[in-house]
C-alpha cells in the first residue's frame, strides 16, 4: 500500500508569534473543530482532501462567525490542485499577484482584509489576515506568505486525494430527490464562479454545494446540500463533538445510517433543520431554512445516501 504523506502541522508553516508579529491581539491557535459544514465553508472539504486549515487570534476561524473585530490570521493548503488553478486562472483571468519565490500569486487585495491565493507545486495556497482595527501593512503581509511558501516547500509534500469529476446541481437524479422531499424540484440557487480554494475543490470533485429554493412569490422552503469526499468518520464525530446547537432538538434520524444525526433549530426570524450523514467516504451535510417539517430534510438526505449522484 502506497506511503501516505499527512498535511502539515499549522505550527510548521506559522507561528503564534509571527501571526501577533502580524496582526496584533492574542495569536491564540484555533482548533478546526470550531468550523461548521454547510454551504459556504470549504474548510472541512480542505481538511478531508489531506490539507491543512490553521487559525490564530480570537476569530483565526473567522469561517465561523465572519467577524472582523478582533486580530486574525486564515491559512488553508490543499495538495493536488495545480489543474485546478490553470483553469480557472484561464477562464477568470483573475490579476497578477505579489511575486513569491517558489509560488505563483494571482488575484488578492490589501485593502480591510489581506488575502492572497498562492500556488505551490501542486497545492493551492489561501492566505487571509486582518488587523481589526488598523491598516494591515502590505509588505509584512507578503513576507508573512513567503514565509508559509517558504516553509510548505521545504517540508514533506502531502499526498493528493483521488478526485473525480464534480456533481452537477442541476443533475436530474439530485433535483428529482429534491422534489420527493419537498413537491416540486425548486429553483437551482447559483453563483458566478470565483477564483478560490473552495471553487478549486469543488472543479476536482471533493467538494459539492447546492442550494435550492422554491420559488414563487413567497419561498415556502430553501434547502442547501453539501457534500465532502474522502470524510473519515472521525472527522463527523469531531464536527458533532465540538459544533454547539443550544437551542435545538433531535429529530428523528433513524432511516439514515448509522452514525447520522438530525437536529430541528430554531431561531428569532426563521428555523431550520441539520442533518448529517455518512455515505461511504461521502459527509452529506443538509441543511433546511423557512419550514418546520423536518422529516422532508432527513428524508432528502436518505434519498441522497442511496443516488447515483453522489458517485
């Protein structure tokens, strides 16, 4: 069986102390067990596919609560990735960014919040730092990223997922599951691409996000669907373990396999139902807004353990 190199350690590629040098406020590492799944995060996808996701400072995670109010420095490091980066480099044309000896920069700001993507050998790196409540310095910014770039490439290169071609949302075998869980296949929900880690994973098939709404005057129900590859069970378990709902309620998940869990949460302008499962190597991860009836979730979920779609 093939050697399999692990990601690195977030403390070999930055420090505390370089993150404070940085930005100011505590430093603090963050444990990635604080992120969420749902739609908008790709971090547990990063993980699953063998990278890395590091935090330091009160929000290092900022994934979590999207806060810019104190210090916080963002590294994810996904291997595998370098087709990814040249088509979408090719079809988004995104600008030219800082020079990094042993990486290739593109697109990236300094402006509230640093941020960079960088290419190195094969993975995709993604840096993002703000310093809350002063001007980041942009050249301590870039020596900060060559100091990552710098560190990534001397250390033992992690292994690649397999990857496989991505999932369609408008596919009929994941809208049809969409109608018998809710009466209709709905509305698809979808975005422009962008050039980032979290669309780079999703064009290598370890990362689906869909989302769906009824549509009419007034939406009766919005549901979003995501998927993460190769996810260990462990990596389930430690998203119930640490993820807090206080103010949900268990809902009935026992046509899921084992392991699944299902939770009815509402909130002070609307509700919403979590399921989680496992499917194979497949974390589906449904998550339903504006209607109560959360049997339609699980149920979707159910359906989705058993489609062809997932691959």
């Amino acid at each position: 069986m093939p050697v399999r190199t692990a990601a690195p350690a977030c403390d070999a590629l930055a420090t505390p102390q370089q993150a404070v040098a940085l930005v100011g406020g505590s430093g603090e590492p963050q444990r990635f067990e604080h992120l969420p799944s749902g739609f908008l995060q790709s971090s547990w996808a990063a993980l699953a596919a063998n990278g890395a996701v590091c935090g330091w400072g009160e929000n290092g995670l900022h994934e979590l609560v999207g806060s810019t109010g104190t210090p916080w420095v963002f590294v994810r490091v996904v291997p595998g990735l370098a087709d990814e980066w040249k088509t979408l480099a090719a079809e988004l044309s995104p600008s030219a960014g800082a020079g990094y000896d042993g990486g290739v920069s593109r697109g990236g700001s300094c402006e509230q919040i640093c941020s960079t993507d960088v290419l190195v050998g094969d993975a995709w790196l993604s840096v993002e730092a703000n310093a809350a409540t002063t001007p980041l310095d942009e050249a301590a910014f870039h020596t900060f990223v060559q100091g990552i770039v710098s560190r990534y490439r001397s250390l033992p290169q992690p292994t690649p997922v397999a990857m496989h071609a991505p999932r369609s949302c408008e596919d009929d075998r994941v809208r049809s599951a969409v109608s018998a869980a809710f009466g209709s296949k709905g509305v698809v929900h979808s975005n422009p691409p962008v050039f980032s880690l979290g669309e780079a994973l999703q064009r290598a098939g370890l990362y689906t996000s869909c989302a769906y709404f009824s549509g009419g005057d007034r939406d009766t129900w919005e549901t979003w669907i995501t998927v993460v590859d190769h996810a260990d069970p462990s990596l389930l378990a430690t998203y119930r373990a640490a993820v807090d709902h206080p103010e949900a309620r268990s809902v009935d998940a026992s046509s899921l396999p084992a392991g699944a869990f299902a939770l009815f949460e509402p909130s002070v302008d609307s509700q919403r139902t979590i399921v989680d499962t496992l499917s194979g190597s497949s974390w589906i991860d449904v998550v339903t807004y504006i209607t109560s009836d959360s049997a339609a979730s699980v149920g979707l979920a159910s359906a989705l353990t058993h489609s062809a779609w997932l691959g």
